[in-house]
C-alpha cells in the first residue's frame, strides 16, 4: 500500500492505484522497481531466506545501497504496523476507509472512461 499511496502522490492515477494494489506482476513496471517488489516480497513472506544475494540483486538493478537501506525500512515498517494493528485487533480509523473507498470509487470511473476491466478487490474496500 505504501507504493500505491506513493502512486497517488506522484501523479499516478487511481486505477493503476487499484492494479497494483491487485497484482503488481501485471503492470507495466521497470526491471529496477519489479526487482525490489519481489524482494519487498520475499522479506515479507518469508525474511529468513534473503540474504547477500537479494542485496547484490538490488545493486545490479541499480538501487543504491542507500535506497536499499530505505526499502527495507519501508517493508519492516510497515510489516510491524500490520502485525500489531491485526495482532491487538485494532480498527481501521475511518477517514481510512473513507479515503480507500473514494480511490476506488474513482477508478471505477476510470475504468469506465477507457474500456477496461476492474481489477479484484483483495482488500474488501468496494
């Protein structure tokens, strides 16, 4: 969700928002951003098994040990916010909600507006 909010912020629009959010593998992505995604990925799902590996593969995609570095700030940061907002059963506050629904209220329009498709809503927002 960070990268979709970063979407909105530098001028992407809320339908590609929407995709991403959906299944990033389907976008139209760079080389360098579809490395670190996957990495993102993996440190999530399953962080025991990154390694020096995973780090190189950044490099050689051009992310500089700095961006690596903030990525992976980004990821744990997020993964701990996640855990410890299910974990105590927290809710959702509601100008959240109201701000999910609104963006994808929004690409449905635009969806409409260019013939194509939705894409699943994983999240339940709709």
């Amino acid at each position: 969700m960070a990268h979709a909010e970063y979407l909105r912020q530098e001028g992407g629009d809320d339908l590609e928002v929407e995709h991403i959010k959906s299944d990033w593998r389907q976008m139209d992505l760079s080389g360098a951003e579809r490395v670190m995604l996957e990495w993102v990925e993996k440190l999530t799902l399953t962080p025991s098994s990154c390694g020096q590996a995973d780090v190189d593969g950044m490099r050689l995609a051009g992310w500089t040990d700095r961006d690596v570095l903030d990525i992976a700030q980004v990821c744990a940061y997020f993964n701990m916010r996640v855990r410890i907002v299910d974990g105590l059963g927290l809710e959702v506050d509601e100008w959240q909600i109201v701000r999910a629904k609104a963006g994808a209220e929004n690409a449905a329009k635009l969806a409409s507006e260019r013939g194509v498709e939705m894409p699943s809503d994983l999240w339940n927002v709709r």
